[in-house]
C-alpha cells in the first residue's frame, strides 16, 4: 500500500536545489517526452529567458573559478600567513585600503550634497534638485567634486584602521586574557577601534580639509588635491591642514567604535542564529552576512556621529583665520542650533549605511582571497577529547 507521505526519493526530486547552501544540480532530462509537456518552441519569451539565465550562470561560474584560481597564486606568492603575524597585519592594512579608498570615492556625489546642505540647508530643497543643478552648471565632474581628497584620504585612514583594529584587538585580548576577552570582549572591541581610529585621523585630516573647502566652495576651492595642499599650505602653514583635526576625531573615533563593535556584535548574532557553525557556509554566504551586518552597523554609525560630521564641515568650511577652536564651535552652534546638527541626516544615513557594508565586504572578501578567515562570529568549538 503506498505510504500517506511523499518518499524521499519525491521530496528530494522536487526539492533538490532550493538550499542555498548547497551547490545546485543539474536535473537529467528526461529519457521520453511526455506529450502533455508543453513545446518550449511555443513560448520563446520563455525560452529566451532561460537562455539569459543560463549564460549568466555560467558567467557566474566562469567569474568564480577565475577568481579562485586568483587567489590560489596570489597565496602562493604571498605565501601562507600566520594569524597576527607581520604579514596578516600588512595583508589588512591592504585590504582596508581598497575597502574604504574606492568605496568612499564612488559615494562622492552624496558627499557633495551632504556637505553643501550641511553648510547652507537653503542652497538646495533636495538631493536630486542638488545633482541637477550642479550637473548642469558644471557638467558631470562637478558631480564628483572633491572626488581625489576623498580617495587618498579615506585610502591612508583605511589601511590604518584596519590593520591598527586587528592590531589593537588581538594586543588588548591578550592584555585582558582569554577568558577576560570572552566576559568583556565588546570593551575590547571599543578600545581597538578607538585606538586605530585615533591614528588613522591624523593621515586622515590634511585630505579631508581639502574635501571639504573644494565641496563647500563654488566654484570648487581647488582643481586637484596637491594644489589644494599647497594653497592652504602656502597661507596657513601645516597647521592650517590639521585644524579640523579635534572634531575629526570627535566624529571618526565614536563612528569607527560603533562600526567594528556593532558589526562584530551583529554578525556573532547572525551565525548564532544560523544552522550550522560559521565554518559550514561558504565565501558568498560569509561575505553575505558580512555586508548585511556592516550595512546595519552603517546605520548605527550615521546616526551617533552626524553631529560631530556637521560641525567638521561648518568649521572646514567657516572658520577665520586664527580663530581658537572653541570659539569657533562656540559661534557655529549658536548659528546652527541643536537641529541644524542633524541636516542631512538621511541622505547620510543611505551612504553610510552602503559605505560600510561595501566597505565590510571587501575587507573580508580580500581576507578570503589571501586564504584568511572572515572578520567576526563565534570563535570555534574546542575539540572533545576521546576518553
């Protein structure tokens, strides 16, 4: 008699391939044809999209395995990394690099208007009249103002926020000890952070100053960025690139431990949440939870350091020569008000919150294409020993 439910062999032919854990395989055709099988020649539209479909599927494969065999020469090159030696902390300085430079340069249109609406909220009424007006009145790179400052810069802060995060998390884990690290290892993941921030601003500053004065000025206060270093040099002296730099920090610093702690937090949740263990999913499911949780992280990000953004720009863009810093924020404030800190809060909230995930992405992609574990999840289970 059969059975009330389906057999395996049914459920497994009917279900086979859904898992996105699991590579999917292709189906055998069938020996005969049925004839209540409708002809695919009837429905080209179908067919035509089966046909895309299949080709970008085996782009797809094609991109995979040249990627893999990428990685595989890049770590024979490389040779094998040890976890915390010199060559993992340069491998992450490097990976940072490419993590933030091109991420940060690509948002620059955002930037742009972010920073103008900061400066004078009455310049545009929205973000889209903003893109319009400025692309007609100085074509498509006016869109981009400021778009190499923001590459060189966010470049060098990136490679020493990473690879200094990485640093200061295993050097403050191993300060605490282990089991300290396990009770209050978000405490670690906050001084790290501030602490590789803390550095990355000071290589950060002189491009952000030239940013901001080239994107708050119409027309732009400089062509390139070495021309805006020498005019501000030339005037100022080297003083004149660093003034921003304590309301940098005031921005940066709470930012970045927001970033790193809140991800970390976010994606030991994810993997906890998971079947499975971290070690059972593949590179793009890692590096799915990866953007997920820094596109979260981001959020969070934006919202507890526009504030401290808002006055870098007011004080780039308004303050007089050999006026004290406190003075300076004093008299911005009194300005702005407590509301004018939160202009152009949403537009930041979208760039940060894909910044960072792009940002998480590519960090850790780059770890797995130099053969090194993904940032973040539960550290694995000690092995049973056999009685």
């Amino acid at each position: 008699m059969q059975g009330l439910f389906p057999s395996q062999q049914a459920l497994s032919h009917v279900f086979g391939g859904c898992s996105p854990l699991t590579p999917r395989q292709s189906e055998p055709q069938p020996k005969y044809r049925s004839k209540y099988l409708a002809r695919t020649e009837l429905y080209t539209v179908w067919s035509a999209a089966d046909d895309v479909k299949n080709k970008a599927a085996k782009l797809s494969d094609a991109a995979a395995a040249e990627l893999e065999k990428g990685s595989r020469k890049g770590q024979e090159a490389v040779g094998k990394i040890q976890l915390h030696s010199a060559k993992f902390y340069a491998a992450c300085t490097f990976g940072g690099i490419l993590a933030c430079g091109l991420t940060h340069a690509v948002v620059t249109p955002m930037d742009l208007v972010k920073c103008r609406r900061q400066v004078d909220p009455k310049m545009y009424k929205g973000n889209f009249e903003a893109w319009g007006k400025i692309s007609r009145a100085e074509g498509f790179r006016g869109v981009y103002t400021g778009w190499g400052p923001t590459m060189w810069g966010y470049s060098v802060q990136g490679g020493f926020k990473y690879g200094g995060y990485e640093f200061f998390k295993k050097f403050y884990a191993d300060l605490v000890g282990e089991d300290n690290f396990h009770k209050y290892k978000t405490l670690v993941y906050l001084s790290a952070s501030a602490s590789a921030e803390f550095i990355a601003d000071i290589g950060l500053c002189p491009f952000e100053s030239i940013k901001v004065r080239s994107q708050t000025t119409i027309p732009p206060f400089a062509k390139s960025t070495w021309e805006g270093i020498g005019k501000v040099t030339s005037k100022e002296g080297l003083g004149g690139l660093y003034k921003g730099l304590y309301p940098l920090w005031g921005r940066q610093i709470p930012y970045t431990m927001m970033k790193f702690a809140s991800f970390e937090t976010v994606v030991e949740m994810f993997y906890n949440y998971l079947p499975g263990s971290k070690s059972d999913y593949g590179k793009g499911a890692q590096t799915a939870v990866s953007f997920t949780s820094g596109y979260i992280a981001g959020i969070l990000c934006a919202v507890v350091s526009h504030p401290a953004d808002v006055m870098v720009s007011k004080l780039n863009a308004n303050r007089g020569a050999g006026e004290a810093f406190g003075a300076a924020m004093g008299r911005i404030y009194k300005d702005i008000g407590f509301r004018g800190l939160w202009n152009g809060l949403p537009v930041r909230i979208v760039m940060i919150g894909t910044l960072t995930g792009l940002q998480w992405m590519i960090y850790d992609y780059f770890k797995i294409f130099m053969g090194l574990p993904t940032t973040g999840g539960a550290p694995p289970e000690p092995e049973k020993t056999k009685a």
